[in-house]
C-alpha cells in the first residue's frame, strides 16, 4: 500500500490519508471540546457563590433591620459569609466542570469501542510512533492497551492525544524521516489479525 510511494513526502502523505480515513481527528480534540465546559462551569460557580452569599447577606440584614442584631454584628456575618460561599462556589464548579468533561470523555470512550473493535487500531501505528518520536510513556500504555483489547483501562483523553499526535506530527513540517522499514512494520500491524 505505502511501499511503493518513493519520496518521503509521499509516504508521510499516505500515513496521513490512512489516518484521516481511519478516524475523525477532530471529534478527538479533547482539549478543545473540553474548554467550553470549563468555562460554562467557572459561571456556574461563581453564580452559584454570589446565591449563597446574597441569602446570607439578606438574612444578616434582616436581622439587623428587625433589631434582632446589633451593627457590628451585621457587619461581622456579612464578611463571615463569604468562607461558606466560595466553598459552595467552588464544590459547584467542580461539579459542573467533571459533569461537563465527562460528557466529551464518555463520547470519545464511545468513538474508542467503535474504532478499536476486537483487533485493535491504535497500537499498528507503533512502527509510526516509533518513527517519529511520538512514543511516550502515555502512547506505549495506549498502544499495550490497544493490543491487548483491554480498552477499559485506556483513558480517553490518552487515547485522543496518541491519535492527535500521530497526526499533528504527519501533517507538520517537522523533519521526521520514515524509513522504508516502518512501512513495511506498519503494512505488517495492518495485515495481522
């Protein structure tokens, strides 16, 4: 398949059209599909906070206003109530920021089962990895994984930044050469079984 391409730029051109035929690159940018939930859930605790504060504020008002407290009272509860709101606000931006990131991890743990199968994907690009440096202790977990079928030990997040960089580092200018032995070690993953 990618043996007979001579030049470099065409055998980097092929490995690059295998992996945008294989997988959809952009449902596994992780970070990027992550960061609106980020930022959904710093508003939601801060929205949250300012609630907690402003009922503890009103109660400390009332009071003061009824006569049931003094003035310097009022004025200690209104910085007193500051501490249980902003770890409310806090408990609720991790809530909603786990709520929002599992979402975008359940769907890539999705797309993983589907891609992965019983054979596994991932670890015929080891030759690749290899070849241009991408292969990190993450990718080798990932790839172990990958031939071994145990998916469930595989994080999504991993397992997008493996797929990415594979493909970042094809499509890049970087000057990584693959030799005619990775492609012929890549045709060899892809043909078993």
């Amino acid at each position: 398949m990618l043996g007979k391409v001579k030049s470099q730029r065409q055998v980097k051109k092929g490995l690059l059209r295998h992996i945008e035929d294989n997988f959809d690159v952009r449902r596994l940018e992780y970070k990027r599909r992550a960061t609106p939930a980020r930022h959904r859930a710093k508003l939601v605790g801060v929205v949250v906070a300012f609630v907690v504060y402003s009922f503890g504020f009103g109660l400390a008002y009332y009071a003061w206003k009824t006569g049931a407290t003094i003035y310097e009272t009022y004025m200690k509860f209104t910085w007193i109530f500051m501490l249980p709101s902003s770890v409310v606000g806090i408990f609720a931006y991790m809530l909603s920021s786990n709520r929002g990131e599992y979402r975008v991890a359940k769907d890539i743990m999705d797309y993983m089962v589907e891609k992965e199968g019983e054979a596994g994907l991932v670890w015929r690009y080891e030759p690749v990895l290899e070849a241009l440096g991408q292969m990190n202790a993450t990718a080798r977990l990932v790839v172990d994984q990958s031939r071994a079928g145990d998916l469930a030990r595989i994080e999504p997040e991993d397992y997008a930044a493996v797929v990415r960089g594979i493909y970042e580092a094809l499509s890049g200018g970087e000057g990584k050469s693959i030799s005619a032995e990775v492609v012929e070690a890549f045709e060899h993953n892809l043909a078993a079984v």
